[in-house]
C-alpha cells in the first residue's frame, strides 16, 4: 500500500499493514479528557515569534495542502510550554471531514470539531535536519488549533490562496508574506502530551500542544477544503475530492496529558 489514503482500502484501518508503528505506545490523535488533564502551573507560556517572508509556498500535498516556510535557519520559530528551547516553523496543514460536523483530528471530551490546523515545527537546536529530527522523542512540536464554523462574511486571505490554487493546473503556487500566527486563538491555554505523526509513517516524535480555544471558519470555507483535487503523481488519473483526511483517535496507553490552565 504505498499510496496510503483515508479510503477504506488504504485509509487508517490499515495503515498498520506497512506502518506497524499504528499500533505503538504514543500514536496520535486522542481524546483530550479535561478531567484527567493535569494541571501543571510549572508549564511557561507559549511564544511563538513568526517571520512573514519566511513562508514560501503553498501546495496540495495530496492528502492536505501545506503552508511550506524557509526553515534554513530561526526565523519563525516557536518557544516555552513543554518545549526545552526553540522549534523551527516548517509547514501548516488542516485536517477535515466530508460535513461540518467532525473532521478535527483530537476531540475534547468526545466532541468532534470540523476541522484542525496543525503548524508543524522542529528541534533545530538539538538536531541539524528536519529528517532527523522527525526521528527522535522530541523532535517535532506540533501546535494543534481545533476550527469551529461561524458564517463570516469575511473572505479570509487562505481562502483566496485557496481558490487560486484551486484553478492552477499545477499542484503548488508561491506564497508571500504570510504571518501565521494570524490564525492563532488570542487565548493561548494548552493541553499537552507526547504522541506521533498523525499521518504514515506515523513517528513517535511529536510534542503535541493543542490550544483550548478554537478559531472561527466558515462552512463555505471548510467546502473549499473538500473541493481540493486528492490526485497524487500516482493517481493523476483518478481524480477526485478530498472530502476528508482526518485520523480516529488512538489509545492512551499510559500518557498523561498535561493542562497549562486550571
Ligand atoms: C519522515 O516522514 C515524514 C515526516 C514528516 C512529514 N511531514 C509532512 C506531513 O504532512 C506531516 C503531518 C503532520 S501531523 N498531522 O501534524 O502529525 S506533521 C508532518 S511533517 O511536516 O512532519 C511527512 C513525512
Ligand atoms: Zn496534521
């Protein structure tokens, strides 16, 4: 199965076939449990510090599409919570589902949010690549934004992005000046814990740190998600929607989840 997917004959029931680590100690998404969240008042706040002209592209990746940035060296970068040090910004992505009902890939107390933004970022302090990196127990920080559908009438700045690359033939288009820490709650109270790549090959390398409060989309926007071609260079031939690129959630086995709020 080397073009995995989110169909039932590629999708998450069984990416353990060829991605044994489906089935490990600290896979991602859960369900956040607020009760049995620790409250952990040693945690500092998170600090993110993004630089605009470091974005670059952005680009159907075939299963999501990717905000990319310039990580060559610390000009976007993300600090505090559990992190020791500073976090490269590398890429944004969103998860959804096929209606505006779920499609978020954590849940909170079992609710389902429609969609979820993941801005993904890497130790470049403790390692020299981002490969490398993607290797190791605290190689990755993952900052998680659950989105929640209010009809904005406001067309917002990705959904022109969107669009435009909608109608481009090829797959990516260049991106500038793009701060994301726009798309950010103004509440920065977290819950964090050690999990994985929610994506094959699924690495045990993530430190998730999922904001509380979610930001505001419009369901039209969320339809813009789902009308994004799905075609990878291996399937050019069948194209079709991405209705939905979200990941159930996975077991516990032991974590605990730590809350910067009480
Ligand atoms: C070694 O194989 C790989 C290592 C990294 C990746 N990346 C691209 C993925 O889109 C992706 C998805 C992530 S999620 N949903 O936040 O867990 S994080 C992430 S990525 O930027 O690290 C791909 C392959
Ligand atoms: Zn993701």
């Amino acid at each position: 199965m080397d073009n995995w997917g989110y169909a039932d004959h590629n999708g998450p029931k069984v990416w353990h076939e060829l991605f044994p680590l489906a089935n490990g100690e600290r896979q991602s998404p859960i369900d956040i449990v607020t009760k049995a969240a620790i409250y952990d008042p040693s945690l500092p706040p998170i600090n993110v510090d993004y630089d605009p002209s470091s974005v670059k592209l952005i680009m159907n990746s075939g299963h999501t599409f990717t905000v990319e940035f310039d990580d060559g060296e610390d000009k976007s970068v993300i600090r505090g919570g559990p992190l020791h040090g500073s976090y490269r910004l590398q890429q944004f992505h969103f998860h959804w589902g096929p209606c505006d009902d779920y499609g978020a890939e954590h849940k909170v107390d079992g609710r389902d949010y429609p969609a979820e933004l993941h801005i993904v970022h890497w130790n470049a302090e403790k390692f020299s690549s981002f490969v490398e990196a993607a290797q190791n127990p605290d190689g990755l920080a993952v900052l998680g934004i659950f989105l929640k559908v209010r009809n904005l009438i406001r067309i917002h700045l990705l959904s022109i992005c969107l669009i435009f690359l909608l109608y481009q033939d090829g797959k990516q288009s260049s991106f500038t000046n793009f701060d994301p820490s726009c798309l950010l709650p103004d509440c920065k109270e977290f819950w964090t814990y050690p999990g994985s790549l929610t994506i094959p090959p699924l690495l045990e390398s993530v430190i998730w740190i999922l904001l509380k409060e979610p930001i505001a989309v419009s369901s039209r926007q969320l339809s813009q998600f789902r009308s994004l071609f799905s075609t990878t260079e291996t399937d050019e031939s069948k194209p079709c929607c991405m209705e939905k690129n979200h990941r159930p959630v996975q077991p516990l086995k032991g974590r605990k989840v730590r809350a910067s709020f009480l």
